[in-house]
C-alpha cells in the first residue's frame, strides 16, 4: 500500500520522499488560467494560490527532483469544464505531459474522452468528481482507460472493503488523513476561494503560511463551550460555501415509518458537522488493517495547502503505521499502535475525528 502525499512547491520534494512519500500529486493554478477565469473556476478543484504550484516551470522541477528518486508524480486536471475551457485546458494538459507526469487525476467525462479521442497515452485516476460508487461504475470507468479510482470519502468500511474487493484489475484509493467533508465532491456546486478574490494578498499571506492551519489546531484544543461558537461564526462562513450559516433538517417519506428520535439525531448529526471544524484533519489510519487485506493499492493524504512540516509529520506517521503493519499485529495492537503514534507525532491525542465509520466484515 503505497503512500501518495501532496505538495506545492518543489523545496518539499526531497524531505517528503525521505519521510516516506512513494507518490506525489500536485495541482498548477498559472497565471493566465487565473487571469482569464479567476481562481474560484480552479482547474484542479482547490482554488487556493496556496494549494497550488504557480507555473509548469516549478511542476518540472518537482518531477524531476521526484524521478531521481524513482517517484511518480501526478497532476491534478479533477475539475468540470466548460467547452470554452478546453483550449486553455488543453495548453494546460500540453505543458503537463511536457513536464513529464506520470499519471493524471481526473473527473470531467468530457476530458477523458479528450484524451482518447487524441491518443495520449497516460494514466488517468478518476477523482471522487468522477463520483464512483460500485463496481458497475469501475468497469464504467475502466472500459475509459481509467487505470485507478479514488474513493468518495462518505464510504463506510464495510463497503470500501467489498468495491475494493471486486475491482479487479484496477488499483483503488482512499483518503486517509485530513479535509473531511460531508458532501459529494462530484455533486458539489459550492465555491470556494472567494475571500482569495475579494481580498488578495490580505488572504493569500496568511494562508501562504498555514496560518489558517494553526488557528484551527488552536481552536480544537479549547473547549467546545468556546470553539463551537467560533467554529459557526459568520465571520469565516466565505471562506468556503460549505461552511456558511444555514439550517439543516432531516425529512422523511410520510409512507415510511422513521423513528422520531432518530431522525432528530441525524438532524443534529448534520448540523454539528458543518463549521469551521468540520473539514480539520480527520484520520483513518486505524482501518489501514482492513485497506491492506482488502488489497488497497493507494492512500492519499489531503492537504497541498498545509505547511510542509504538517505534511512531514502524516508522511512520518502514515510510513510508522504501515511499518508496524508489516509485523502482521493483530487489529486490536495495530489500533493501540495507531492512536500511541498519533499523540506521539502530532504532540495531542486523537480525537476520534474518524474519516470512516464501520468495521469490515473480513475474517480478520
């Protein structure tokens, strides 16, 4: 099982891949795409300057700092596009292949016929834009060309384990560490990197810097009767559509009987899950047990925006657990293993802000 870590400038390359990364991938976001269409229409789905490399010059130095060391890189194009788009997306795949990518992520159908309508030859990853929810899909998908899916992140255990089971002949992916969301990110309409636009380099500094990254690990340390009020302040609802103040409430058929009390859970389930705390760096590692055995090829660590000493430690963290899981531990001592090393890296004790719910029916 293979650790894919993010990045965004070339200066992480090395220090990654010395932590442990075995795969990159990476986003572009140039000045002429931003020029013409601004960062909230973000080729690659983070709309961030910060989540971003800044030119195909600095993915060619990433690429050929990751090669030398026998490290694939792949380039995110995960977005949907529109027909005016694709000369300048095309450009945008050109200056990639260019660079020498190894593989592309990839959402849009629109796209993926692109590419094999040309006859380029590359490896696509569908995103969870691509919105892969059974095995129909993946043979959907591999009939494509697609060599790799990555899971959505609203999949419990049991049911990554069974699509992970029968796809065969396709390499599988999973989120692992970080940026949780409640919703389908290939359903998604929301925009983000509004405050980018409307207030430039007052938000790209901080953010350049991961300031936003230590004000929300400060703010999950104190206690809720404090950082819940913070969390749902309208004061941070721009920073992504998701996060901005609504109701949510929960309806079912009338010709379906529902328990009352239930439905109100679920009713608070979603509402408590959407604020500023929502998306902070939730983990799976503990079910690294059952991915392995399922036979996960890939797990993916979200964050290109984090500072690089963030992402060294999920590296670090990410390289220990798979360390250990190759004693063949019992899931019982691998899940003790897992939560010592977490409070052992990251200097607190995991919250139990879980990525996945459920436990797999293997015969473990």
């Amino acid at each position: 099982m293979k650790i894919l870590s993010p990045v965004n400038k070339p200066r992480e390359v090395e220090s990654l891949i010395a932590a442990g990364a075995q795969e990159l991938y990476c986003g572009v976001l140039s000045s002429s795409w931003k020029k013409k269409y601004t960062n909230v229409a973000s080729p690659n789905r983070r709309e961030w300057k910060a989540s971003n490399l800044n030119s195909y010059q600095e993915l060619k130095e990433v690429v050929t700092l990751a090669h030398s060391q026998d490290v694939p890189v792949i380039l995110t194009l995960n977005a949907f596009y529109t027909r005016p788009q694709y000369p300048a997306l095309e450009k945008q795949l050109e200056e990639g292949l260019r660079a020498g990518v190894d593989a592309l992520i990839v959402a849009d159908l629109g796209l993926i016929l692109f590419i094999r309508e040309r006859g380029i030859k590359i490896p696509l990853h569908i995103s969870t834009g691509g919105t892969t929810f059974n095995s129909q899909t993946i043979k959907f998908y591999q009939e494509l060309g697609a060599s790799r899916i990555i899971l959505p992140r609203h999949f419990s255990v049991p049911e990554i384990v069974e699509i992970v089971q029968k796809a065969k002949g396709m390499e599988m992916e999973s989120f692992i560490l970080n940026r949780g969301c409640k919703n389908i990110d290939g359903f998604c309409t929301f925009q983000h990197g509004v405050n980018e636009v409307r207030w430039g380099p007052v938000w790209n500094i901080p953010k350049s810097r991961g300031l936003d990254y230590y004000f929300l690990n400060t703010l999950r340390r104190l206690p809720s009767r404090i950082s819940s009020p913070i969390s749902r302040s309208s004061l941070f609802g721009s920073v992504g559509a998701c996060f901005l103040n609504y109701e949510v409430q929960a309806f079912s058929s009338p010709s379906i009987k529902v328990n009352e009390e239930k439905l109100r859970s679920a009713e608070r389930s979603l509402s408590s899950t959407f604020n500023l705390l929502s998306g902070l760096d939730p983990c799976g590692v503990c079910h690294l047990y059952e991915f392995q055995k399922a036979g996960m090829h890939s797990v993916k660590i979200v964050g290109r925006s984090n500072p690089t000493s963030k992402k060294l430690k999920d590296v670090k963290f990410l390289k220990a657990s798979l360390n250990f899981l190759s004693r063949k531990p019992s899931q019982e001592d691998f899940v003790i293993f897992v939560k010592e090393k977490y409070r052992e890296i990251y200097r607190f004790p995991c919250g139990e802000l879980c990525y996945y719910y459920g436990k797999s029916s293997l015969n473990l």
